[in-house]
C-alpha cells in the first residue's frame, strides 16, 4: 500500500460501519507497518494492515470490497500476513473482532485463530450503543 492506494483503500473500508478515518490509514502508512493491498486485475479489492512489534503482531485492518466477499480473498490475505510474521520471528498473532462479525470470525477460526478474551463494549454501536470486541490469537 502506497500513499496513491488510500483513496480506493479509504472507499472499502467505507462500505463498513464505523469506518477508520484517512489519518488512520496515513498513519499506519508513515508508522512504517506492513500495509498491503490485493490489486486484482488492476483494481484494488482489498487491504491488510499488520503492526509487528518484536515477538508480537497485531493485524489492524483487513477488508475486501463487498462485492468481492467469499471467494478466497480474504483468507489470501490474511496467508500473507501470516507468512510475513514468520519470516519476522513473530510467536503470536493477535486481532480484535466485533462478536456480531461471524464472517470474520469464521475466517479466522479456519485460519486457526483462537478466542483468548474479551473486550467488553470495546467497539462504537448504532445509535451511541457499544458492543463487545472478542480478542482471538494464532501462535506459531
Ligand atoms: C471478513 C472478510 C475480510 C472475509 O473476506 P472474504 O474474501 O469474503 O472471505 P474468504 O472468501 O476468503 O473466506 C474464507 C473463509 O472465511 C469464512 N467466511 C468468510 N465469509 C463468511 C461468511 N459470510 N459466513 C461464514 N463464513 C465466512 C469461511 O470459512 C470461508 O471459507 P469457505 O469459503 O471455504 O467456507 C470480509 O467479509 C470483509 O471484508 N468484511 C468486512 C470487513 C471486516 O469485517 N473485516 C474484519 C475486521 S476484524
């Protein structure tokens, strides 16, 4: 992902409710973390963003535009990322997933994530309610 990518990268991330602003993607992008896109004949379709921090990493954002959904992208992926933290020595993968999000859920699960907590009321909900974030992890 370059600075050119963030207008189409920005676009996916708001087909989401509770979308991360511009200066979020900026500020991944200058923090040096490993930000991709999947570009599929010359369209961008989706982003991953990973932060690697030693022997720990955090994926921050993954999306595929909707109308690409199911048909392997995603857990293309979230594959990349996965072989990029091993390369860099990583022991333990985490994320955090809205508990509503079972699309996500499920890909993380195949990938074989497992649920390690919880983060109550964590993320922003409809009409100024919260919901609970579940913390899932992939050691290696
Ligand atoms: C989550 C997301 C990235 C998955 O991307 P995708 O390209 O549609 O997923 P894939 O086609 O790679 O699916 C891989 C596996 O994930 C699971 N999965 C994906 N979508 C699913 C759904 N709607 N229902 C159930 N399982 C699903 C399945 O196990 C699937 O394997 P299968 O097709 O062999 O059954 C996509 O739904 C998305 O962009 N959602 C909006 C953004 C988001 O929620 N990001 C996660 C924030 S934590």
């Amino acid at each position: 992902m370059q600075a050119a990518d963030l207008s189409a990268v920005l676009l996916i991330e708001q087909e989401q409710n509770f979308p991360w602003a511009l200066g979020m993607l900026q500020d991944c992008l200058a923090a040096h973390y490993e930000c991709w896109v999947l570009v599929v004949k010359q369209e961008i379709i989706g982003f991953i963003i990973l932060a690697c921090a030693m022997q720990q990493a955090d994926i921050l954002n993954v999306a595929i535009k909707a109308k690409y959904h199911r048909q392997g992208y995603g857990q293309l992926l979230l594959q990349h990322v996965i072989e990029l933290a091993q390369q860099q020595q990583v022991k333990q993968l985490f994320l955090e997933v809205r508990v509503s999000n079972l699309a996500a859920i499920r890909l993380y699960e195949k990938l074989h994530f497992i649920q390690v907590g919880n983060r109550a009321r964590y993320y922003p909900a409809e009409q100024g309610a919260k919901e609970d974030g579940i913390v899932m992890r992939l050691d290696f």
